[in-house]
C-alpha cells in the first residue's frame, strides 16, 4: 500500500470522542452566532419553542429546527447573512430556481477553510505541492473551478486554471505542462478520455495518475471507464453551494465511500417525511450542519440527498465518518450536466411562454457518458394551424429561455396535442434514463 498522505493528520484521525467534543464547542458556539445575527432562524428557533441555552452539546442537535432550499429562496439574496457584507469577500450561487438563485456568502476565514477541506481531498488523492493540478471545472458562480483552484493552492500544487471547453487544446496544456491531478466533472473526464483517443493518443501520451470528480452523478461503472481511458484512480468528492462547495466530503484510496470534513460539517440522516434522525446505517435523507462557517452558517439544511453514513473502520486510517454516493432525491431536483434542474424552472419559462399550463416531459438520458436533455412540450390546438417557421422560432424562444435560466441547453420538441401520455394520479413529469446503480 501507498504512503498514506494526510492534510491534517490530527484531525482527519481524531478518536471519535475527542470529535464530538469538538463539534459540541462549535456547534453551541455556531447556534449562539446564528441567534445574534440571522432574525430568520432566530424566529424559526422561537416558534419551535428552543434558545441557545438549550444547545450544550451535538446530542441537542434534533432540538434546532431544519432549514432547506425554501428557505434560501424566501431569503433572497442576503436574508441569511449572518455578518456585516463588508466582512464578505465572495460569493458563489446555485442555478436559478423559478429565477431566484441561493446565494452563499463567505468571509476570508470561510474561504481558508474551504479549501483547507478541498485540500484534504487533493491528498487523499495522493496529491503533493510536486503535482501540477489540471481545473477542468467552470469558474464563476458555480462553486467547482475556484473550490479545486484554492485548494490546489494550499497543498502548494501548480495549478492550471483552464475551466472547460477546447477539449484538444486541454490535452495539449496536459502534454505539454505535465498534468498528474485531472479536477472536473465524471462525465467531462470520460469525454476527455474519448478525445485522447481520437487523437491517436493512449494514456501513456499524458502523465495524468488521479482524478477528482463530482458535481453530477456517476456510477462504479464509468469511473471504470475513466480510469482506463485516462490511465488514472478516480476520486469522488461532494459538496453543496449552500454549505461551501466541493470538499465537504472526499474519497480516499479505498474508494468505499466519501469521508466527511465533520470537524467543520456535522452530518445527520433523516426520514424525509417525518423528520425523525435515524440510526448509522440506515437509508434517509442527508442533512448537514455548518458549524464552523462566519458569513452563511446553516443549521440542519436539508440537502434532499437520499444516502447512508457509515463509521466502518477505513484502511486510510481515517475516521471520520463516511458517505456513501447519493442514491436518489427526496423532491423532484434533477443533476444534468453538473446543474441543478428542476421542473418548476421549465414550468416557469413554458407559462410564460405558452400564456397557460402546457402539457410536458422532461426526457433525461446518458449516451456514451454524456447527459441528453430533452422537452417535450404539446403544441395547444389553436397552434396546429401555424406554419413550420412559426413553430421553429418558437422552439428556438423556449431553448434559449431554458438557457438563459438554466445555464444548459435542452432539446426543445414541440409535439401533436395529447400526445404525451396522461395519467389518472400524479402527471408524470420526469423520464430519467440514466443508470445510476
């Protein structure tokens, strides 16, 4: 085996008491900051009958109210800050939902910390200030380029900025620069690994060893497919906008699930219509509790994420606790080419755009390892007249809407009236092919 590499040994090994002990100082702490700056949850908190003398330790963590996406959009854009905004240095923001993004705040001492977290997963990754980090994710507003740049940073690496897109010229820079770590999402690397190829080129042609993927779901059988077409071990890292970003959890060389950063994250699994906290090793909904972050702290968000929490002993020598891949969603969101989709963003641009409720299905699917998008929307009787120019301009209309909300492309397909098939209960809105087992 490997020498094993750690960021922060103490902490990535810390017994389990002398964790709790930790997250129990941060969380009391972290309540009492919310309390004093944020109005939101200290109403939330009262009408659920808590202060923050009744939070002395995480076992009074099921007191504290839950907080989820609704929230953040009824708080737009800054109702949730918990310092003053000149104490902020940056923002990122999640896609639009019904126009209205999620925005997060953060101070510099929550960026620090930050990528000290993304820092940890480079390592675990095998990742040293020798390697040259190769940021294949989107800078801006989404969190992944500037998430895996300023963690590459604190290991030391030397870090490409590339983003996305020019896929040749992406192989170019990792020729000619000597790319080791591969940063972007799973479906990117394997369309990275179909170009490779094209190009007459084999893995020995680029000196790429890891990968850190995330951002979409991915199953054991792509990563496989991108180990051999890159030559690398692929790592699998998770975040969340609204807690961060990537690096709230990573994988390590075992590969049996992503550990979490718990001295800065506390993680609970709930049953998603009751609200009840279950029991390591069950199947519920993941929620996460920021206790260390200044400008944009929150408490038992819901992440909708259905997963599973194990505290299983690792052969890293890690102990903080694992999560395993999200196995699902408990509302309706979809995750298409690393965005955040959900049907109420189409339904928003289809009423503006129809001037009454269309008819429509949302068609998702993976060809090779690529997402397709897809809408199939019903044309109204009064438009079955219209010429073939008309019909093409207004599908042009709806795709660049969808765009312009969505920051993706869709393929917009306009169908006869009443061929989308009715259902007596619950329209069925969504078909997502994909396999994600």
């Amino acid at each position: 085996m490997a020498e094993k590499i750690y960021w922060n040994k103490d902490i990535e090994t810390m017994e389990l008491d002398k964790m709790k002990a930790l997250q129990s100082e941060r969380l009391v702490k972290q309540v009492r900051h919310v309390w004093d700056h944020v109005p939101y949850y200290r109403d939330l908190m009262e009408k659920k009958g808590v202060t923050p003398d009744d939070i002395k330790s995480i076992d009074d963590l099921h007191k504290l109210p839950f907080i989820s996406k609704a929230d953040l959009r009824d708080n737009y854009p800054d109702g949730l800050l918990a310092v003053p905004k000149s104490e902020c240095v940056r923002i990122h923001a999640t896609s639009g939902t019904t126009g209205k993004r999620a925005i997060a705040f953060y101070t510099q001492n929550d960026v620090d910390i930050w990528e000290n977290c993304v820092a940890r997963a480079i390592t675990a990754a095998g990742g040293t200030k020798d390697d040259v980090v190769h940021v294949a994710y989107g800078y801006g507003l989404f969190t992944g380029g500037l998430g895996l740049h300023g963690g590459s940073h604190k290991v030391g690496c030397l870090t490409l900025p590339v983003s996305s897109g020019n896929t040749e010229r992406q192989i170019q820079f990792m020729q000619d620069l000597g790319s080791t770590i591969l940063c972007c999402t799973p479906s990117y690397a394997a369309y990275i690994g179909e170009t490779l190829k094209e190009m007459g080129l084999t893995p020995d042609d680029i000196k790429l060893k890891a990968g850190i993927f995330g951002a979409e779901p991915w199953t054991e059988e792509m990563r496989k497919q991108i180990e051999e077409s890159l030559g690398i071990k692929a790592y699998d890292i998770y975040g969340l906008t609204e807690t961060s970003g990537p690096g709230v959890a990573f994988e390590c060389e075992e590969q049996t699930g992503m550990h979490i950063n718990e001295d800065h994250f506390i993680a609970e699994i709930i049953d998603p219509d009751t609200g009840e906290v279950l029991p390591e090793g069950e199947k519920g909904e993941l929620v996460f509790t920021s206790i260390t972050k200044e400008a944009f702290p929150l408490l038992r968000y819901r992440t909708r994420d259905i997963c599973i929490l194990n505290r299983k002993k690792c052969s890293c020598g890690r102990t903080l606790i694992k999560m395993c891949k999200p196995m699902g969603r408990s509302d309706d969101m979809l995750i298409i080419k690393g965005v955040n989709v959900f049907p109420s963003q189409i339904e928003t641009v289809l009423l503006k755009d129809f001037k009454a409720q269309p008819n429509y299905q949302i068609v998702v699917d993976r060809i090779g390892n690529a997402d397709t998008f897809e809408i199939k929307v019903e044309l109204t009787d009064d438009m079955i007249g219209d010429t073939i120019k008309s019909v093409s301009e207004l599908e042009k209309k709806l795709s660049a809407d969808i765009v312009q909300i969505l920051g993706i492309k869709a393929k917009i397909s306009l169908v006869e009236p009443k061929s989308i098939p009715r259902s007596e209960g619950k329209a069925v809105r969504v078909i997502d092919k994909r396999k994600l087992v």
